[in-house]
C-alpha cells in the first residue's frame, strides 16, 4: 500500500493484535487447566465479600451488557454473604460463568445472579435466558473444549475452556459447580462454597 502511514497498515496491525490477544487467552487458559487438574495449587482461602467481587466483576462487563441491552439483575445486593475461597480463583470461576451467561443470553435478555446462606455453605446461582442445553449435554460441558449446541450453527465464539476452569477453581476451593438446563429455557450454574 506504499508508504507507512497508510491505513490499511493501521487494520491489519490491529487484525495481528487482537489475534495475539485471542491466543495468548487460549494458552493461558490450556496452561490453567493443566496447573488444576495437576493438583499444582496455590490457592490461599479467605474470607471473601461476595458483593465486592461481584461488583469488581460486573463493572468489566458492564459495556457488552449495555450494548447487547442485557440486564444484569443481582438480589440482595448490598447483603450478599461471604464465603471461604481464594481472591484469584473465585474471581475467575465467577468470572466465567457470568460470561457465558452474557454470551448465550439473547439481546435484551436478563441475567439474575443471587446467592444465600446454608448451614455452613453459601449457594451462588447464575441464571440466563438462553437457548439452554439438553440435560445429556451438560456433563459434557465441564470437559475441556466441549461446547453446547451444533458445530454447524452455533454464532458464539470460545475454545469451551470456561466452565470447565470454573469447575476446577470450584472443587480446587473445596466447593462444587452444577450446571441446570432444559432446552429453549436458559441455563443455570450453582456454586456452593464453604461460609465465612
């Protein structure tokens, strides 16, 4: 295209860029699930605010939402519990599951999150209005590069590492990761994490 400065230059170097940025995630993320299913753990629990870090989370989504004209619904906000869990790993496991929430929820769609308080467990729910899954699919998508729907006609992209990382910080922080589903009525993922 001639001389520098030219702006198709400027496209393709953020073509290369974002690119970069795509697969630099994917390693990450292969390297992450190796570390966790390798027992290598540096996990530190302590008390965490559940308000705080869902607040920290949703401030970062907070733009797809709006564009996409999702509500982000919290109840109780302002008196959720606190639970026992590491800063990192519990930022990344909620983290995942309310992308995929945003990610397969239609536009101007809701998504609720929620959480209470059992006997000496907090119970996290993350609920979206997508398409779902099928009941026989969802062991399927805590394996490592599964994902819902046909490979033929699914409009999201993603290398199906999230929720089987969420799943893994989750047992990782002696808590568990259930997926609910049925088909054309949206998903919902529970955490049940130790009580601070």
């Amino acid at each position: 295209y001639g001389p520098l400065g030219q702006p198709q230059y400027r496209d393709y170097a953020e073509h290369v860029r974002a690119s970069g940025l795509k697969l630099l995630r994917l390693v990450n993320q292969v390297l992450e699930i190796a570390r966790l299913e390798g027992g290598v753990s540096d996990l530190m629990l302590m008390p965490e605010s559940l308000d705080h870090v869902i607040y920290d989370i949703l401030h970062g989504f907070a733009p797809d939402a709006e564009a996409r004209g999702i509500k982000i619904i919290v109840e109780n906000r302002g008196d959720l519990p606190s639970v026992m869990a590491d800063h990192r790993g519990l930022r990344t496991a909620l983290g995942n599951l309310i992308q995929n929430a945003l990610t397969f929820s239609p536009e101007g769609g809701e998504v609720r999150l929620g959480a209470r308080r059992l006997p000496g467990r907090v119970q996290i729910e993350i609920c979206d209005q997508g398409e779902g899954v099928a009941a026989e699919d969802i062991p399927r998508l805590l394996r490592p590069f599964e994902q819902g729907g046909n490979t033929l006609t699914r409009s999201t992209e993603g290398a199906g590492l999230g929720l089987p990382i969420a799943d893994l910080f989750c047992q990782a922080m002696g808590g568990t990761l259930r997926l609910a589903s049925e088909q054309g009525r949206g998903l919902t993922a529970t955490i049940c994490l130790p009580a601070a």
